[in-house]
C-alpha cells in the first residue's frame, strides 16, 4: 500500500492549490481526479465564460459603440467556430499548466474514482492508498429541474460544448451564472430572454446595483421575464423547445439553459465509512479549520457550504496547506469581505454587506450610505450614454467602509484594491485622503460626499 502525507480528492482550483503549496512545503502528495484534469473552472466554468465574455464585449464595441467612434460596422460578422478554436485552445493550454505544475512540485497524479475506506485509506479501482491527511475537493455540478421535459434543457456545463449558436435561447435562473451567459449570448447576437422567478436576478446583491442592472436590460437587452416560473417543456417537430408556465405557453426558442444553481459532489465517495455529515442541503460540514468529522480529512471549496468561488477555494486550500506542512496557525479562511464580480454588460463588483444587510447587523443609526454616479468617457461615442453607479456603505462614527458597491464599465478591474482596504478597516476619511485618477469610474469611491 502507497502511503502518502496527503492525499486530495480533485484536481479543480482549491484541489490543485492545497496540492502545489503542500508538495512546495515538503510533503508526498496525490491527486486523485475521476474526471478532467483542472476542474470546474478551467474546463466549463470561469476560463471559458470569460472568454466569451470578452468576444461578447468586442461585438458590443463595434456595433454598439464604435459608430459613435467614426468605424463603419456594416460588413463585420462573427465566425463562432473560429472564436470556439481560440477559446478552447485557451482552456486546452491553461489544463496543461495544472499537469505541469504537478510535475514540477513532484505531486503524484492518479486517474480514477476514489472511494473514503475510514482509517485514512482511499481506494482507487483496486489499488487502496494511505495517507496522514486527506482533503476532499470534489467540488459541485449545476442543478438540474424536475419538470416534465426536462431532458431537453441544458445545463452551464452544457453550454461550453455547444459548436453553433442557435438564433434563440431562454436562460432560467436568477444568479450570476444566468445573468452572465443571458447577457454573453445577446451581445453575440442570440435572441435572449432571461426567466427569474422573482421580481429580479441576483436578489442578494445591493438594490442599487440590481436597479440599474434591470434598468440596462430593458434599454439594450436580454429580454427579462420576471415572475416566471416553467413548470413544462415540450418539443416541437422543427426541435424548437417550448416552455409551459401553469399549462399556458409562454415562450418558444431554439435552446433554454437551466442555471439555477449548483450541488456539491459528495456522492459515492464512501461517507458512510467514515464519521463524516452533510448538511440540510448536501454540503460536507467542516469546521473552522476546515476539518470534517472525521479525524485528519478536511474538505473545501465548492463542496463545503462557503462562497463558491475560485479564489475562495485556492484561498483556502493553500492555508489549509500552510497550517498541515509549515507550522501555520490554523487551517481558517476569513470568509468576510471577499470581492465579487459578476461579468453582466456593464460589470458589477461588490465587496461585503449591502445596505439593507448593514442597516440590519449594526442598526440604521449606525449606518451612512454615500453614493455617486459617473456617465463613462468610453461610452460616450455611443448611441446613447451609460451611467455607471458607486456606493459605500458605512459604519459607526468612524465610519469604517463595511460595503462597496458599483456597476459600470470596468468596475470588475477595479474594486481589488479596495478589498485590500476594507480587509484593513478602511474608513470614509481612508478613502477620501487618496488623490483620485482622472477621468475614471474609480475615482468615483473617494470622491463621494
């Protein structure tokens, strides 16, 4: 039996992160992967969508913008077959460098489902492993609807196989994975529509930002379809599929995209073997350090009810590591104040508690909010003028800055360096002592009276 100092069950970002920084300290390390080498991100998630993201953008820039410029965009067109060769050559190379990485740190790298056997041992086909310590990093897939006709909807996952566009799609879900393909599509010429249940997407976000976000979609699209719930789908003889709300048909397109959220990977993993829970919703509880109920196995990332981000999990894989093989503290993560961006048209970026959340921890005496709206110069060539909008959101007589909100071209280049004042209890009088940069958006946040 091969024996380990730690053995990690996933090869996604915080699998991979935990696995470089602990083989960098010293350690003997496996990786165990049953599917794609580098995970969730890398093969169908933030590398990808990001990339089309940004070939939606360029669109958006000759056509909406670049008349206003001087360009004639008459003859320009899209090749998405040419776009799907440079974006999955992209992913193709950014795979590679996770296998290169493991070369490189001497982490051993095992192909197969991996199966808890209690006792610190892991089996993989018919080869068992011990290890001192185990991670497990299986992270999450989207989640699927139970309607009559669901096996004709694609899911996220889906979407990143896709080799043609079809003329129209309908996005269900209202959290940023839906917001983020409705708006990448329409700005590559997909008729769009956006379905949420409520009277909104991303309904955890701050009111302002969601205002002028439901305000841009009316002005230059998706379509949005609020209160809409499809209980039903068919498909018609020309394969169109339509959608059914309370036996009445409400929408008929050439695709639909569920997106409406995702579940943790904890299925025949042998949980059972060992001493570790779910919790109501299916994630592996941990504690602080990361630590499952079961001695010396941990667990992060998307499989542990935290923020399921990227970064997050690379955050706290490499503590984890640091805390396991270099004496560090502990195996914590702050989970506070974590800067989020969502890739909408324009981009959204927030960092800890929105207005209604602050007002409700600290009271609304204790709260000041200072807003400011700035119209951007590189929208200013277009049809029409974009406002981009900024809050902060304060706290105490000091006013230390708890919130930071903004929507806006460029807001997601932008909001980084404000979390690492915020992790450092920045304060109004903080921000307003910087010199701004002019012309920008961000100078927005330390000019607001």
């Amino acid at each position: 039996m091969e024996e380990f100092d730690l053995i990690i069950i996933g090869s996604g970002s915080g699998g991979s992160a935990t696995a470089n920084r602990a083989a960098e300290r010293g350690a003997k390390v496996a990786v165990i992967e049953a599917g794609v080498l580098a995970g969730t991100c890398v093969n169908r998630g933030c590398v990808p969508k990001k990339l089309t993201w940004y070939a939606s953008r360029v669109a958006e820039a000759i056509h909406r913008f670049g008349p206003g410029y001087g360009f004639d965009t008459d003859k320009v067109s899209f090749d998405y077959h040419k776009f799907l060769e440079s974006r999955d050559g992209y992913v193709g190379r950014s795979r590679a460098s996770y296998g290169r990485n493991f070369e490189k740190n001497g982490v051993y790298y095992i192909e197969g489902y991996a199966q808890l056997l209690g006792q610190g041992q892991v089996q993989v086909g018919e080869k068992t492993y011990q290890a001192k310590y185990i991670v497990l990093a299986t992270g999450s897939r989207p989640s699927e609807l139970e309607v009559p006709g669901h096996e004709l909807l694609d899911n996220s996952d889906d979407f990143f196989k896709w080799t043609d566009l079809p003329q129209s799609v309908a996005v269900v879900g209202a959290g940023y994975i839906a917001v983020e393909l409705s708006q990448a599509l329409h700005g590559l010429g997909v008729e769009t529509h956006l379905v949420v249940r409520h009277d909104r997407p991303l309904r955890t976000f701050d009111k302002m930002v969601t205002d002028e976000l439901v305000e841009m979609m009316a002005k230059n699209g998706p379509e949005l379809h609020p209160y809409t719930n499809f209980d039903a789908y068919k498909q018609t003889e020309s394969g169109q599929i339509e959608c059914y709300q309370d036996g009445k048909l409400i929408l008929t397109v050439d695709r639909v995209i569920q997106a409406i959220g995702r579940r943790p990977n904890t299925e025949n993993l042998g949980l059972e073997q060992t001493s570790i829970k779910l919790d109501d919703k299916g994630f592996i509880e941990v504690d602080e350090n990361h630590q499952t109920g079961e001695e010396n196995v941990f667990a992060l990332g998307d499989v542990i009810h935290r923020p399921q981000l990227t970064p997050v999990a690379i955050k706290a894989g490499r503590s984890l590591a640091e805390y396991l093989f270099n004496d560090g503290p502990s195996g914590a993560m702050d989970y506070t104040n974590i800067p989020t961006v969502v890739f909408s048209h324009p981009t959204i970026g927030m960092i800890g508690l929105t207005e209604d959340q602050a007002k409700k921890e600290f009271g609304t005496e204790n709260i000041k909010v200072y807003t400011n709206r700035f119209f951007s110069m590189y929208a200013s060539g277009g049809l029409d003028r974009e406002a981009c909008h900024f809050k902060l959101v304060c706290q105490g007589p000091d006013e230390t800055v708890v919130g930071l909100h903004a929507i806006g071209e460029g807001v997601d280049e932008m909001i980084q360096g404000f979390g690492v004042a915020m992790k450092m209890k920045a304060t109004k009088a903080d921000f307003d002592s910087v010199v701004a940069i002019h012309p920008t958006g961000a100078e927005e946040f330390v000019t607001m009276r």
